[in-house]
C-alpha cells in the first residue's frame, strides 16, 4: 500500500507532511505504514483516496 501512496505524493508533488496536514491523518501514521508496523484501516485509506481523488482499490494493489 506504502508504495502506491508513495507514487500518488510524486504525482501530485507533495509530502507526505503536506498529506498529514489536510487530511488529518497524523504523519506518524505513514511512518508506521512504511515501517510496516501497522496496516491502515479503510477510514484513513479513504481519506487518502479521496485526497488524491483516486479509488480506495487504487491503494490496495493486492485487492484488484
């Protein structure tokens, strides 16, 4: 999932910081989610997709 949010921020040209701040997701959140200490739950990730104006399954590779 890291590496699909990762291309979305090149895409767009932002950081992740600049993702934290107007979705509201914290940034430590991405921290865990590269360091695969946790997986994001379908709130966050929806976020994301909305942010990013692409669908959630576009995160989750693994699902499509």
């Amino acid at each position: 999932m890291y590496e699909q949010f990762v291309k979305l921020l090149q895409a767009h040209n932002v950081t992740a910081y600049r993702v934290a701040k107007d979705t509201g997701i914290p940034f430590s959140t991405f921290t865990k989610w590269k360091q695969g200490v946790s997986k994001p739950k379908y709130a966050k990730l929806f976020k994301i997709a909305v942010y990013f104006g692409v669908d959630v399954s576009y995160l989750l590779p693994e699902y499509k």
